[in-house]
C-alpha cells in the first residue's frame, strides 16, 4: 500500500501530498511512498466490491451498475453511490 491511497492522503500536486494524521509531506510514489501503520484505505475503486479483473495498468471492471464499465483502480470513489467496501 502506497501512501496516497490511505483515506488519511490530502493531495497537494501531482507529486505529493500531506498526511492529514501527522501533517507530514508525503511523496505520491517513489521512495517514502510506503504507507505508514496508520493506514485506512480510502475511497478508491480498488477497494470497492464491484471493482474486478484490473490488469497490469489497474484498469479493471465496474460492476456495480446496470451497465459493466471500465474503471481505474486508484480512481477516487468518494462520491460513487454504488461504492462498497470489499
């Protein structure tokens, strides 16, 4: 788990952001990326149910509409009506 994907992440640019728990600058991939013991999964597609068969890219399925979609992985979910957690 990287960092950026922690419910926890506030994105600043596109290469980093702060930890909303620690207030700590936090780089989005790379070395430092890590996610710390803190992490909570965020609102992505990757961790909702209806998210499946992502290939090497991330780019998977939505199957939580009457129509199957594709979705990316870290797409941000938080506003998705039909997000579930796994």
């Amino acid at each position: 788990m990287k960092h950026c994907e922690c419910a926890n992440f506030l994105h600043l640019d596109c290469e980093k952001g702060m930890c909303a728990l620690s207030k700590m600058i936090v780089p989005i991939d790379g070395e430092g990326s890590d996610a710390c013991p803190r992490f909570e999964e965020g609102f992505m597609c990757q961790f909702c149910k209806h998210f499946s068969d992502a290939d090497k890219y991330g780019i998977g399925s939505c199957k939580g509409y009457d129509k199957e979609n594709w979705a990316y992985a870290q797409c941000g979910a938080f506003s998705c009506e039909k997000f579930e957690r796994k």
